[in-house]
C-alpha cells in the first residue's frame, strides 16, 4: 500500500545513487546539479513536453532512449539554466556533458539522461558543470539524505522540494516507488516546466513502463495549471531498476503497480500545484456531466486560462458569471444555458442563470487554502477533477523581476 | 480629413441627440444610463461578441436589428449591469426597457437598440432605471458637452472616456463621424468587454453600412488584446443619419469614409489598450512574413495570452525566450528554428537562438510606454501590427477586488 505524502522516511527503491553539487548556475549559489546513478539493467520511460520549442536536453534525451531502447545508466539535471533556444552549441553542450558522465562512469553517453531547467536563450555554462563531475559520480549514495539533496537541487522558484514514496507488497516481495518533482511556473496540461523523475524496484520492460506512466500522468500531472503555459522543457522520467524481484508482467503486480504509481503522480501534482508561483488559493474544479473526457478537459483548461477567472479567485469573490463567460469564449460547443455551477456544496448558477445563493459562505469557502468549484454541463456522462489557483499580485512580482 | 485623436471640439455629426442619468446602478453614484436619439431614416450595422455566453441586450438587439432590416432610431445603454447570465427575466427586462423608450419616442420597440456593461449574473434593476427614461429622451441635446457625457456614461473600470471624431469634404458636401468607446478588461480579439458607438451623417445602406464596419473591425478592435479574455457584452454599433447629403454609394465618398471609420477604430483601439486595467506598457506587436493574416493574428494571440511573457513586458524584462515558447506551445505549425525576435530595432534571437544584443537597451526600449516587438517567422509574405499590453500588480488588484 502506498502512503504518497511524503511522510518521513522516504522509502528509496532499490538500485539508485543520488548526489548533488553547486556548479555556480544560479546567481544564489544554491545546489543547481543533481545526479543519479542507476543499477545496470535499468529500464525507462519518458514523457516529454507537447511545446514545439524544445530545450536541447529533451532532444538529446528523446534520440537517446530510442538508441538505448530504453535504458538509462544515470540521470544529470542542471537547474538554472534551461539550455533552450541555444541551437546547436546547446545541443553539443548537452552531449558534452553526457559524454563526460559516460566516460566516468563506463556507459554508453545514450544511457546517459540529460534535463535542464531555468532561463531560456542563455548558454549552458558547460565550464562550471564539467569541472564538478566527477565529484558527483563518487560522491553518489543510496541515503534518504541524498535523495532529498537531489530532490532540493533541481528547483528553481519552487519553495519547497516534492517529494512522494511508497511501497507495497506481493508474496514475499516488496515493490518502492519514489518521486520527486520540481514545477513553480508554466505548469498547464500538457506538462509544463516540470521536471518529474520516479524511481522504482520493479522489474519492467520498457514498454510496460511507458502504459503505466502513459495512465499515471493522464490522472495527475496533466490535469493541473497555474498559469497556462507550457514549458520547453518538461520531462517525467520513471525508471525502474527491476532490483526487487517483482515483475510488472505479473498481473497483481501491475495493478498495484500501476496505483501506487498514479497516487505519487497526483501526490507529486497537488504538491507542484500548492507551491506555483505565487499561489494563494488552489482550486480543485470538477467539470461533471460533459460529453467526453477530451471535452471536460478542454472547459477546465479554458475556465483555469481565464485571468478574470484567476484574480476573482484570488480575491475569494465568488463571480461564477466570469466562469461561464470562460467557458462561453472556449469556442467549445457548450450551451451556457444547460450549466449548473456551484462553489463548495452551494450552487449559484443553474442553467446558466444566477441562483439565490449565501455569498458570504461562498467568499469564506473560497478563502479556504483549497477550495472545490464545480461545473455541471449536463452533456453526458464524462467527469474529471482539474488542480488550478489563484493569480495574485506574488505570481506578477515573482515573473516581472526584471531580469530573470 | 480625418483628425481621429480626439482633438477638440468633437465634431459631431448631425441627426444625433445625446443625455444621460443617474440611475443608481453604480455604486459611486456616477452616471450609468446614456441615451442616444438618432433621426428618422437612421441606418445602422452592429458586431457582437463571439462568445457562446451573451447578454440579453446582445440578444434583443441583434433579433431588433434583423427585425427593422437595420434602421434604429435610439440607443439605450447602461453601466454598472451586464444583464448577462439573467434568463428570461433578463430578455423581459431589456424589453421593458426598449418598449418605455419607444413609447416615449413614438417609435418601434425593435427601433431602440439596448446594451448593458458590468457585473455579470445580478438581475438589472429595471426599478431604478424605468424612472429615469422620461427625463433622458426630453432632456437630449445635439451639443458637444452632451456627446462628452454619453462617452463618460457608458464606462466602468475605464479611467478615462474615449472619443475620436473628425470630418471630410466631398464636393460641398461634409461627412462627419464620431466615435465613443469603453474598454477596460475583458479585451480581447473577436471583441471585448467593449462597447463601441460610432456615429456619422453619411447616407448608407445598413448593408453598406456593415462592409465598412467589418472591415474597420478588422484592423482595429480584433487586433487588440489586454487579458485574453472575451466578454459577452461586447458591441460596436455604427449608425448613420444620412444628413450630409453624401451617400456611401458614391466610390469618391466610400473611399474617405471607409479610411476615416478605420481611423478612427484605430484610435479607440488604441485609446481602449492604452487604459486598459492596470496597464504600464503597450505593446506593439509586429508579426512579420507569417502565411498568412489568419496565422499571424494567431501568433499573435498567442503571444498576448501568455502570463510569463505579459509579466516580464511588466518587468520591461528582454526576455525573448519566453516569446518563443509561447509561439511553440501554441499548437501552431510554426517552425521555431526560423523565427527571428527584435526588441525595438535590435534583433534578440535569430532563427529561434539567442542573438547576441545590448541587454540595457532592450530593457530601455520595453520601459517606454509605447514599445515594439517584432516576431519574423519566416514563412511567407502576411503581416499584421497587433496591440496589447504587459499584465501588472495592478490588474491583479483590480480584478481580485471581492466583490465586483
């Protein structure tokens, strides 16, 4: 059974090394290099962002698991620096780096998995990072401590790290999942910038790992937005170093699998969402009764696109009239004149038309850190529940810091 | 020749009254009724809102005008109350409304056009208004002062009214157009929480009447966006009394009217982006060698809906990177490879990678009111110079105000 909110002591698969370094990237000084070290026979599987600008890591790391079928011998992130729009020298830059971590280590530079995140059309800054590689390599351990290291170093506005684990058990097996996440801004479906690395013990090919992951971040992270854009950068990378015997082949195996990995996937994404730029208020939006997931997705993304939308919720004003204007302006084919909207267990809207209703309730329940809203289109039968916030006054201060 | 910046006096022309009350519907107390007479034979054409979600007066008033195959003979308009999102009760209210004009008047119910701006989802107090008709259709006036109340009458959120008017000369004959506009918030393309009235003695067909607008429409009120959002208010009637003498049929007299309305379109237009909420900088945005006109307003929707890149021009931030991605992430078949960025006249990427420039004069460039950004895709020969605006702490403040 999996306990996903990262209560202490994280559970560490077997099978993986985690250590960090301060290579100068940031201006704070703050660790801004994290590296993992996977055990021989490690398979993977990535997801990576929809953005037709793509950062040279997510290039070189999409060409590498293709060539490796899908293993990965180690993982180096670099905060700070996004090494996007850099054009071919980011993309030496990139290999560069995984050429140097293969040779220290002995694998192939393919097996070598590369992210970036941070200021976009700025140069990778190579001749810090090269330097404070092989320290990183011996320096790597199987600790929680180093795992939380990690888990801190591939930040950049977040506040706090991300982390969620858990494990269960089939026979006299035990299967770990573990994950950590790093998000802040551009989160909207689709992945945003978002870096996600699970770590598992379970054996798996690489195929069976992308379903799991495939249904996993279709349930979490692409179902949550803080501000609507969608990063160069974002990648979700689960590997699974298949060190605790148990098969994913195994049906009972896989079903347990495959919850406990969704679980830490929305762990991940409540947490990512809770800690977005500037967030005051998280909104959990339930859009029911709409024709088809596709459709309900789309009216959450157009309701949680809405600025209108965001700042009345940042001032707990219970305007339902910009939701419906929202999802009017969508260009989806919904007739405003069939929704139902209500805030907390209080409907104010009922076929599309004011309903009597307490707003003086309805500002306290959306004072409330987290919040419910929901949308009933009364189309058909397809529900989902969409993670979004508030914009506020922080969210502007924190990206129009002049220079980012 | 048209002089569109609002320069004084207005010219005004003739066959049109104007007043205004105060009916209460605000809670400041300001006026928030305003009347137009316009004279018989009057010719009019209307743009509405695009968004699913519209106002009862957007309703009434569009089946009015179909009704008299477009002639009006007065407009009601009142702010502080969308009368949107108001069922039956709404429609019957707008009615009641047009009705008492038209009987006062002693003209059809479909003659008087209604439009409504404000809060969304409160049924508009008709109570407040009903007494306040007598005295707007006896006290209208064919003066300046009057033209200058009904601009003032008609804002919400506004900090300033908006006027362009000007004249010209085709034979002995002179054309004068007019126009007033409110703005504020909901702006964006396919038209806005905007409420537009353009007033002209040209003689015309409402057919004639309506190739103008949309072609004036074209130019200006679509290629402007504030926050990306879409009211279901919106409106841009034109009117046309006919008293010059000059009618449009005339090629010689089309050809300045169509120049003079586009103009002074135009200066709304931008008069609307300039105040609009919270606004520090405009933006004009220059989408070079797109495809064609449909794929650059495309881009350049994308671009002004983007949080990051809003908050940065807040921040007077060159940071270039956070265009591009928005251009990526917009699902359209743009090759980021190509694009080429300029922040005033320097180039800041070339062919989607960082482009070598003076970061402090960029900076100095978007700390301007008024600055440039040119985005060249590289693909094809259209262009299109769109205007919007940076996103602030204060939009946020005013949009987060519980309750609006």
């Amino acid at each position: 059974m999996i306990q996903p909110e990262g209560s202490l002591p994280v559970l560490l698969p077997k099978g993986f090394r985690f250590s960090t370094a301060k290579a100068g990237i940031k201006a704070s000084g703050r660790a801004d290099l994290a590296f993992v070290q996977a055990c021989a026979g490690t398979t993977a599987a990535a997801l990576f962002t929809k953005n037709k600008v793509v950062a040279a890591p997510v290039s070189v790391g999409r060409v590498s698991l293709t060539r490796t079928r899908g293993h990965v011998r180690a993982v180096i992130v670099n905060s700070g620096n996004a090494n996007c729009a850099t054009g071919v020298p980011g993309l030496r830059a990139c290999k560069k780096i995984c050429d140097e971590v293969g040779r220290l280590l002995d694998v192939r530079r393919e097996e070598v998995f590369p992210s970036s995140t941070g200021v976009i059309g700025v140069p990778l800054p190579t001749e810090k990072i090269m330097p404070a590689l092989p320290g990183l390599v011996s320096g790597s351990a199987a600790t929680e401590d180093a795992f939380r290291q990690f888990a801190h170093a591939i930040l950049t506005t977040d506040t706090q790290a991300k982390i969620s684990a858990g494990s269960f058990h089939v026979g006299n097996k035990k299967v770990t999942i573990a994950g950590v996440a790093k998000g802040a801004g551009m989160i909207h479906p689709q992945l945003a910038t978002m870096l996600v690395y699970v770590f598992t013990d379970v054996a798996a090919s690489p195929a069976e790992l992308k379903r799991s992951l495939t249904q996993a971040c279709r349930e979490s992270f692409n179902c949550i937005s803080i501000d609507g854009d969608t990063s160069t950068n974002d990648t979700v990378l689960l590997l699974a170093s298949g060190e605790s015997g148990a098969s994913l082949a195994d049906p009972m195996v896989r079903q347990e699998f495959n919850d406990g990995l969704t679980s830490i996937c929305q762990s991940l994404s409540r947490q990512i969402v809770a800690d977005g730029e500037g967030v005051q208020h998280v909104i959990r939006l339930h859009i029911e009764q709409a024709r088809s997931r596709k459709e309900a997705l789309a009216v959450a993304q157009a309701i949680s696109r809405s600025l209108l939308v965001k700042t009345a919720w940042a001032g707990a004003d219970p305007n339902w009239g910009r939701i419906l204007a929202a999802i009017g302006a969508s260009g989806l084919p919904i007739d405003p004149d069939r929704v139902d909207i209500f805030i907390g267990k209080q409907k104010v809207c009922r076929s599309g038309v004011n309903y009597p209703f307490n707003e003086s309730h309805a500002h306290s329940e959306l004072a409330k850190p987290e919040s419910d809203i929901k949308v009933r289109l009364r189309r058909g039968s397809s529900s989902l529940t969409f993670l979004t916030t508030d914009l506020t006054v922080e969210y502007v201060r924190v990206n129009a810091d002049y220079s980012t």
